[in-house]
C-alpha cells in the first residue's frame, strides 16, 4: 500500500530495526570480555510489496521499509573444530611437561644432593677406608655416606610414587568432570532445540555450549561433529560420550579404585550408556585425560623400573665384593669373612635400599684374614675401584634419557602453543568484540534511527497541513 500514512510504517519499521541494532551493539560492548561471548551481528532484509497479484488492484508502492531476519553469532564452523583440536593438543602437552618439570626437579641432576652426588661421596669414603684401614673415622664415614645413598635413592623413588599416586587422583577428577560437562552439554543440545522450533533467541545458550565443548576437547580430545539438526555429538577417541540430548557416563573401568590407590592392573576407561559399557582406546588418547594416562601407564613407571633396576645391581655389586667366600677374599677388622652390606625388596629396590652393616668393625676392607687387628685395605680398593663404574654410568644414562625426554615435550609444547595462538588469534578476530567496529555500528544506528525520527517528524507536519489547513482561508 503505498500513501501517506504508509510512509509512517516505513519509518518505524526502521527506528524499530535500528533499535535492535542499537540493543545489539550494547550486547556486544558489554560482554567485550566476556569468556567464550560470540559476537552478534544484526541481519536486516527489506520489506517488499505483496508476493500475490492483486485481481482488482495494482501495487504502487516501492517497499515497505525494514525489518530484522536474524541477529546472528560471528562463527566459523571449520575455525571452532580447528581450535578444539589444537587446544585438546595443548593440553595434552602442557600437562605432560608440568608433571615431567615436577619429578625432574625431585631428580635434582646435576647438584649437590642428588644421587650422583651420593655415589661419588660413597665411593669416596671407600677410596679413604683403603688407605687408612685402622682408623675408625673412615669406617664410620663408609656406613654414614651408605645411609646417605639409600636415603637419597628412596626420595627419589617417594617422589615417582607421590606423583604417580597424584596423576590417579587427578585422573578421577577428570573423569568427574568429564561426566559434568557431558551432561550438561546434552542438556543444552535440547534446550537449543526446543528455542530454535519456539524462534527464540538462543544465542547465549549456543555460546555456552561451545565453551563445553571446548572443554571436553581440552579434558579428552573428544572430537565434536554438528548433527543436521544443529545438535552436537561428542565422541572420545571414536567412541560416543555425548548423542544429541543423551550423554554417557565416562568410567575408569581398571587400575585405579575410587579411593585413588592403585590396583596393579592397567589403567582402561570405558563409556557407559545406560545399558553397556563400551572400552575407549587409551591408545592416542589426548587432552588431559591422555597425558595423565600415559604418564601413569608408560613414563613414571618406566623411570621408576630403571631406578630400582639401578639400585638392585649396585647392591648387588657391593654385595659380591664384600661377602668372603672361597673364591672372594673379604675380611673384616676382626679376620672374620664380610657378610652382606645392602639388602633390598625385590619389586621396590629404590625405596627398601637398607644398609645391613650397624659395626663398622664388621666392614670388610680387607683382602687378607689377619687377626687382631686387621690394617689391609685391599677389598676397600677393588670395590673401590669396580663397583661404581656400572652404576655411575647407569644413572647417568637414566637422568640423560629423562632429561632428553623433558625437553623434547617442553620444545614441542611451545611450538605447539604459537600454534594454538595462531588459531586463537583467527578465532578471535571472527568472534571476538571489536570495539572500533562495535563504535562505527552504534553510530551509524543512531544517524539512522534519528533519520527515521526526522522522517516521522516531516510525515506528521504533511498530515496537518493536508488535513487540517487544506482548504483553510483566511
């Protein structure tokens, strides 16, 4: 309909357009530093004529103004799936070199009270026993400096157990809030569905969700797809966590009890939906949940292994150098053979490391059975000189190989984040606030809504001329 008074609905359909610009805007300011806020952007489409022909009548008019088709979130499908997986990534790797940096310090290589350094000072006491065999001073000094090694090997080790006993907790914390996130994001999946059949704004609520979503990711890798419906799936590691309006129940299915102690067996998750319990492969596992994983099933154990196996073979050594027997001449003080110096629980070699010998008169330093008053030295030098060569090397092996593996995770852990703010960053920059361009929308609105205003203004003095001048003389 084209005329006079139809000319104000043109106008207010634009102040009521620019309004919601306006609103929109403010919105957009207002949440500028808002975690995970998405912007919205206006839509506006024209109003045309009538899309029927008229039997009896002709359109004249040439539109009807404008009106608002969506208010729609600044998003990229691609870019939100691209950062979820960079992220997972990161996170995968953050929590491996912060757990790698924690026992590398207990490690303390290179300094003065690591186990290096209490295999030197061993070995030293025993170079000093050799050389003055009848002198108590030295003797004490062997037995001091044992006890020294054995303490240090099993603070190590407390330290691998501590954080081994740590990782399970924060396993079960993970997997509890894995669960949480799951359910609510299922939640949000009908919720998002019911306001999108309703027409209501469900923008906030698609923003809470993607936060979620990038959440599991960080948690589990979990990969997330879009449903034709709009609704999100999330599987972990191929397998469903989140379908539609339905989310699993993630469950550590072995190797750790719900009080976090160990069972023994390997750590395995699974998914329970209701009815069965579907095994998730631990194998490429990544997020948080994967890096705890493979710590607790590969990295701590495995430096834990070698350090038993190193404390095993050194008492081992000292053991056979320090027992006289027919064909090993080792004798104490007194004459009488040398009896075992170090005792050790097989499987926990490291922490039970125990020095057996309480007299140092019983140290067997000597090679020769001389009685009353024994002052050779000659089994205090052979081991001495070969029981420490082995295990100096081991260990220097072992903290090198541990070393080499921390600083390749922390190298790939910054290269991985330049990526990850790579991808930030382009997220940002499609959904993020820009407060310069937020400015330039709300001006514009506001010359346009007063435009219109000034349009209503002009319309209602054309009225009252043309309705109650004209024809008016005077």
């Amino acid at each position: 309909m084209a005329g006079t008074f139809s000319s104000f609905n043109t106008a207010l359909s634009a102040i009521r357009y620019n309004n919601t610009v306006l609103q929109n805007a403010s919105n957009n300011i207002s949440n500028a530093s808002t975690e995970g806020y998405v912007r919205r952007r206006v839509l506006g489409g024209e109003i045309g004529g009538p899309d029927q022909p008229a039997m009896y009548a002709r359109y004249d008019g040439h539109g009807e103004g404008v009106r608002v088709t969506d208010v729609q979130r600044q998003v990229d499908a691609l870019l939100d799936a691209r950062l979820r997986r960079e992220v997972s990534q990161q996170s995968y790797l953050d929590t491996q070199a912060a757990v790698l940096g924690r026992v590398e310090t207990g490690i303390g290589e290179p300094g003065d009270n690591g186990v290096a350094a209490a295999l030197a000072a061993f070995k030293k006491s025993w170079e000093d026993l050799a050389n003055d065999p009848g002198v108590d001073a030295p003797r004490q000094q062997v037995l001091a400096r044992a006890s020294i090694l054995a303490d240090t090997l099993a603070a190590q080790s407390r330290n691998i157990s501590g954080e081994e006993a740590d990782q399970r907790v924060k396993t079960l914390g993970i997997v509890s809030e894995i669960n949480i996130a799951a359910r609510d994001l299922a939640e949000l999946n009908e919720k998002i569905h019911v306001t999108e059949l309703n027409g209501i704004d469900n923008n906030a609520l698609r923003d809470t969700r993607d936060q979620l979503a990038l959440r599991l990711s960080e948690l589990t890798g979990g990969a997330t797809t879009v449903r034709a419906d709009g609704m999100f799936d999330v599987s972990v590691n191929g397998t469903s966590l989140v379908s539609g309006g339905q989310a699993g129940t993630f469950e550590v299915t072995a190797g750790i009890n719900p009080d976090g102690t160990a069972t023994g067996a390997p750590i395995a998750f699974g998914i329970n939906d209701g009815t069965t319990t579907t095994a998730v492969p631990v194998a490429g596992l990544r997020g948080e949940l994967g890096a705890t994983h493979d710590m607790l099933a590969t990295t701590l154990p495995g430096h834990r292994l070698a350090l038993n196996a190193l404390a095993a073979d050194f008492a081992s050594t000292i053991n056979a150098l320090h027992v006289g027997t027919a064909t090993n001449d080792a004798y104490d003080r007194n004459g009488n053979p040398g009896g075992a110096f170090f005792s050790v629980v097989a499987g926990d070699e490291a922490a039970t490391l125990q020095v057996l010998i309480t007299d140092p008169d019983e140290i067997a330093a000597s090679g020769i059975a001389s009685v009353g008053g024994n002052l050779d030295g000659g089994n205090a030098h052979r081991i001495f000189d070969e029981a420490f060569g082995a295990a100096s090397g081991e260990y220097q092996r072992m903290v090198n190989s541990f070393g080499t593996n921390v600083a390749a995770v922390e190298r790939k852990a910054a290269n991985q984040a330049a990526m990850t703010a790579q991808v930030s960053n382009s997220w940002e920059a499609q959904a993020g606030v820009n407060l310069d361009e937020e400015t330039v929308t709300m001006v514009t609105a506001q010359r346009a809504f007063e435009a219109a205003g000034k349009l209503m203004t002009v319309l209602d003095s054309v009225l009252d001329t043309l309705i109650n001048r004209t024809g008016v003389t005077r």
